[in-house]
C-alpha cells in the first residue's frame, strides 16, 4: 500500500495547527495541504487518537480561512445543491465512490482501525453532509480525486 501525499509536521506546524484550532492538536501525523504563505491547510490525522478513540476524518481541514469558507457554503444550502446533482448525475455518483475508496485506502495506510473499516468522511460514498471534509480531501489528494470537493474549492471564497 502506497503511502498518501502529505509531509511530516515539524514541531513549528504542529503549533501552528494547534493555534489554528484553539486546541492542542492531536494525532497529526501529516501536512497534507498547506496554503499559499506556507501555514497548514490540511492535516492528515491517525485513524486512532491518542486517547484510543477512533477518528474517521483522516484530512482534516483546519487553517482557520478556509473552515470559514467551507462554513460559508454550507450556510448557503450548496449541500443540498451538490446532493441533488450526486441524485442526478451516475458518473459523478460513481467518481465519488472512487474518492470513498481512495480516502479509506490513504487512512488504512497509517493504521487500520477496525470501527471505521467501510467508513470515509463528508458523506461520502452517498451523500454530501459535511464541505470541511470534502474540501480537506479535495485539497490533499489534489484535483480529479474527489468531484464534490472539487466542485466546493471551485465555489468557495477562500483562495489559499
């Protein structure tokens, strides 16, 4: 198994990340994206925290401007928007399943915990129920892995 696109955190990212959240940062194992000045955009998170509890949502979106922006569109009601294209649209249902499978093969890299085994994030493979996730993935896997990430980066007002 390949192992997902993302850097070490040096100890400096990680107290970046740390003051992004307003928390103490946990299970980071990774910067899958950052933005343009070179801050965390997306940190990549061990399917299993610290404490021993299962965490699902491998990247996790965490650099303050573009939570809010996923925040935004949600706001907005573009879930709706993009669940009813998912309904509409067999190819674009099918590229989504692709993005399902591609975050679980990048999580069970790091570690394979058996309460999430079938479980990505966002919603994925068959609805939209969360734009911080699908964007984390769209901006950590890159463009063309996950259609409705994609789709919310092209719509949000946050440009990195």
């Amino acid at each position: 198994m390949s192992r997902p696109p993302y850097t070490e955190p040096t100890a400096q990212d990680i107290a970046a990340v740390s003051e992004q959240l307003g928390r103490e940062a946990r299970g980071v194992v990774g910067i899958a994206a950052r933005a343009a000045d070179g801050d965390p955009a997306v940190v990549a998170t061990a399917p299993r925290l610290p404490d021993g509890s299962p965490f699902p949502t491998f990247y996790y979106l965490c650099h303050p401007e573009a939570v809010a922006a996923a925040s935004r569109l949600e706001a907005a009601g573009v879930m709706q928007e993009f669940n009813e294209l998912l309904a509409e649209d067999e190819e674009l249902r099918e590229r989504y399943r692709r993005a399902h499978e591609q975050y679980i093969a990048d999580r069970d890299s790091v570690g394979e915990v058996p309460e999430l085994a079938g479980v990505s994030a966002g919603g994925m493979p068959t609805r939209v129920k969360c734009l911080h996730a699908l964007i984390g993935h769209a901006l950590a896997a890159g463009p063309g892995v996950n259609p409705i990430g994609d789709l919310a980066l092209e719509r949000c007002d946050w440009n990195g």
